[in-house]
C-alpha cells in the first residue's frame, strides 16, 4: 500500500493527509465483508467495562468503554483515523474518563475487529459504528470525536442519525473534498516523490488500504444545530513536500472550514503547536474541546 515511499518526509504526508497514521502504511490486512449484513442491537446487555469484543452484523468487533454516564450527559465516541486503532487512543480516553463515559472500538480493518469481508463505503462502516453506538450507548446521546479519517466517518454520519449524534469534535479530520484536493494540488506531471504521494494517495481513497474503505468526495451535509468544534493543525507539516506541499497544507486548511457547514453551531480553532496527531501533540486541547462539546450536549 504506502510502504514503498522513500523518503520518511514523504512516507508520513501519505499516512497523514489521507488520515493514516504511520502503522497504516504497513497494515496489508485488506479482506472484506458483506455491507447488507443488519446490525445486532444488544443495549440491554451488561455495561462494557474496559475492553471486549462484541457482534455487530455477525462481525467482531473491539471496544472499549470506560468512566461513569453522568445524568443526562453523552456517551463519548473516540473515533481513529486510518492505520491505528482505539489503543491509540488509550490516554485521551483516560483523562476524558474521569468524568464522562467513554468509548472507543477498532473499525473493520482494524486494531483487534474482524477483517472486512468485502469493500466498504460510507454506509457500511456507518452500519458497524450504528451496531457499536447500540451496544455502548443505547437511547443515550452521543458525542462523537474523530481524528483524521475517524472525522471524515463522524462528519458523514452525523447528519443522518441527528436523533442520538448531539455533538462533534473533528481533529484535524481527512477534508470532505481531499481526492479532489489531492488532484488538483499535485498535477498528473509531478515527478518524484510527490507523483508517488500523489498515485499512492488516490490508490487509498479507491479502497486500497486496511479497511478496504473506498472514500468519496461528498459536500457537507447539515447535521442541525449541534455543537460542533473542528480542530486544525498549526504547524504546516505537509510543506515539507517540494514543490507542493505549500499547495496541500491550503488545500487542508480550506477542507478544515469546510466543516463548519456542518451545524449553525461550529466552531474553527487552530492547535499551534500540533502536527496531524492533535490529540498526541497537544492532548489537552482536544479533551477540552471534547469535554465542552459534552457539556453542551447535555440533556
């Protein structure tokens, strides 16, 4: 898949801007499942306390839970980006845990879950995260907090399932129109290490990677008036490609206000001292935003 980039400048914008973090550029586990299979609603069962797996639609699935539901509060989403799984996402939930109840779970293609059986799309991962929220969350409200391509699903979602899905925090999530960016700010005649940052990126976003995930283009739907924070990155990584990269880190940064389309409630900040991995670089921003987001989605 990314394995065969060069340079190690290179090798990390291709996991990054498409929302993969370093260990999707060797994850080869690429098997697929059946998208029409329906979810197992399992809500009255026991409260998941740290990690176990559980059936979504015939497939296992790894999840972990953690904290106490507060009265009226949100169950707590972490959603990763592509290349990682929830263990990644073991400190911010943690701290989140403290006073809120949180969880997270490897997609499909991920972390501990089943391998996908067959090619997915927007509505078959959107199945296994609807098989997840039944389970963890029942008639809860539930915030959901994604980075990279974990926001890209979240952002996706959301608008379709406003009933439970009351708030979002997007960390520097994979933009809405990133194939189209990707096209456009590295030209066909590129050579060197941006053609290959180009050929292998758009490989990925035709399904070529551990989830099998092909991955659209689409405009931003509403999702109402939730609240809704989108976190950028402020160091301009991705300039360090030659040539084009000043190009991507625009391309990414117009993707980012994009998402404020999604509610009349979002909210645009900056992570100054944060590459992609916000949530690593500077975790205190992101549990603050989760935490405020929570707050405001409070019944």
């Amino acid at each position: 898949m990314l394995r065969r980039i060069k340079t190690s400048v290179v090798a990390a914008l291709c996991c990054t801007v498409v929302g993969a973090g370093v260990a999707g550029c060797d994850g080869d586990a690429m098997e697929n499942w059946d998208p029409l299979a329906p979810a197992t609603r399992t809500a009255a069962a026991a409260p998941i306390s740290g990690t176990e797996k559980i059936d979504v639609a015939g497939r296992s699935v790894n999840v972990s839970c953690s904290g106490d539901p507060g009265k009226g509060r949100p169950v707590i989403v972490l959603m990763h980006g592509a290349g990682d799984g929830l263990d990644k996402l073991a400190a911010v939930q943690k701290t989140l845990s403290k006073q809120n109840r949180v969880c997270s779970y490897d997609r499909l293609g991920a972390g501990a879950s089943d391998q996908p059986d067959g090619p997915q799309d927007f509505s078959s991962t959107g199945k296994i995260l609807t098989g997840v929220l039944d389970r963890v969350a029942g008639d809860a409200p539930v915030v959901l907090a994604g980075h990279s391509l974990g926001g890209l699903i979240a952002a996706r979602y959301a608008p379709d399932h406003q009933d439970r899905v009351k708030g979002l925090v997007l960390m520097d999530a994979t933009p809405p129109t990133m194939l189209a960016d990707i096209s456009e700010s590295i030209p066909e005649s590129a050579k060197g290490p941006a053609a290959e940052l180009r050929a292998q990126n758009l490989a990925v976003f035709q399904g070529q990677n551990p989830e099998k995930l092909v991955i659209t283009d689409g405009e931003v739907r509403s999702a109402g008036d939730i609240p809704v924070e989108v976190i950028q990155h402020g160091k301009p990584y991705l300039e360090a490609l030659p040539e084009y990269g000043p190009r991507l880190e625009k391309a990414w940064a117009a993707g980012q206000r994009r998402w404020l389309a999604l509610s009349s409630r979002s909210k645009l900040s900056t992570a100054a001292k944060s590459e992609h991995y916000i949530y690593v670089d500077q975790p205190e921003v992101a549990v603050q935003a989760i935490e405020r987001v929570a707050a405001q989605a409070a019944r």
